[in-house]
C-alpha cells in the first residue's frame, strides 16, 4: 500500500470542503451555510474567491481548516472531476476526513522519540486506517468506524502523558 498523502493540496481537490462541510454564522464564520450546499464565495471553476482575505472577510474557519490531504484523495476518486461531485462522494469525503485526520494525528506521534514505547500500536492502528481509507467508496461510507475511533481515541489518551502539556494531542469525541 502506498503511504496516504497526509498535506493538503488544494490545487489537486475539487473544493470538497466548500460544498460538503456546513458551518454556522460565528466568530469564525460570516454566515450560515448547509452541508452539500456550495459556498457563496466559491467561484464558477471551484475556486474560492476570498481566499487572500478569509480572516477579514470572517471566515476564520476556513483559514484554520486543514483537510489533512482528504481533498485531493477523494478527487482522484473522482478522477478530477468536479461534475462528478455526488452527495455520496461528498459524505466519503467527509468520513475520509475524519480517517486522514487520524491518521495525521498518529504519523505525527510517531514521529516523535516521546512516543516509541508504543510504536508498534500506533504502527498496527495506521495500518487499519490506511486500509479503511483505501476501502472502495460504497464500503467506506458502510463502515463501522466506532472501534477504529475506539482504538484511536485510546492510544492518544496513552500518548498524551508523555508529550509535554499533553503535546496538543487531542481526545477524539466519543
Ligand atoms: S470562504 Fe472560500 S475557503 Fe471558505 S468555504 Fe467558502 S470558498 Fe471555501
């Protein structure tokens, strides 16, 4: 299997996050906006139009948003093909999301000397990811992801003490 592209490229995405994802008016976002509902600000070629001025057009959220290389995945599910950018490519994008993130989260540990006592953990819980993330669409969207979300959420809570402050390792939602 092929390492996962865990670094967004936007160059290489559809705009899946600016169709698939919804947001709520807030500090962070200008206004309110549905989940499979294109943004206002994205552009006839996909293209978003403010995107050198996010912060002062109040879209915070969108500057601090990082797919974690699920964009350009999903895309060339797509073979690059915006048309072709379903309600059902739009929820697998979604869920890969979720799967990069994790994946992105555990890499990045691993990466670290803090973390070896668990190697081979974070190494068995990488190899599920990458194997539920190279799942074809229709069994990604029928997964079950709770015991992967399980296996996750248990090594960060063992990771957490051995990075300083917690090492900005998050606790997954259950
Ligand atoms: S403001 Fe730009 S980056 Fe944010 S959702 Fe809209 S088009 Fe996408």
């Amino acid at each position: 299997m092929p390492p996962f592209d865990l670094v967004r490229d936007c160059a290489r995405c559809a705009a899946l996050c600016c169709v698939a994802h919804p947001f709520s008016s807030s500090e962070d976002f200008a206004f309110d906006k549905d989940a499979d509902e294109r943004c206002r600000h994205l552009t006839a070629d996909d293209r978003c139009s403010v995107h050198r001025t996010l912060v002062e057009r109040g879209m915070r959220g969108c500057a601090l948003y990082d797919c974690h290389g699920a964009g350009q995945h999903v895309t060339a599910r797509l073979g690059g093909d915006p048309a072709l950018r379903s309600p059902e490519l739009l929820e697998a994008f979604r869920v890969m999301r979720t799967l990069h993130e994790w994946m992105a989260l555990l890499t990045t540990a691993r990466s670290h000397r803090a973390s070896a006592p668990l190697s081979t953990d974070i190494a068995a819980v990488l190899v599920a990811l990458e194997a539920a993330a190279s799942a074809p669409t229709r069994d990604l969207l029928e997964a079950d992801l709770r015991p992967l979300r399980r296996a996750v959420d248990d090594l960060l809570r063992r990771l957490r003490p051995r990075f300083a402050k917690g090492g900005g390792l998050p606790i997954v939602d259950p």
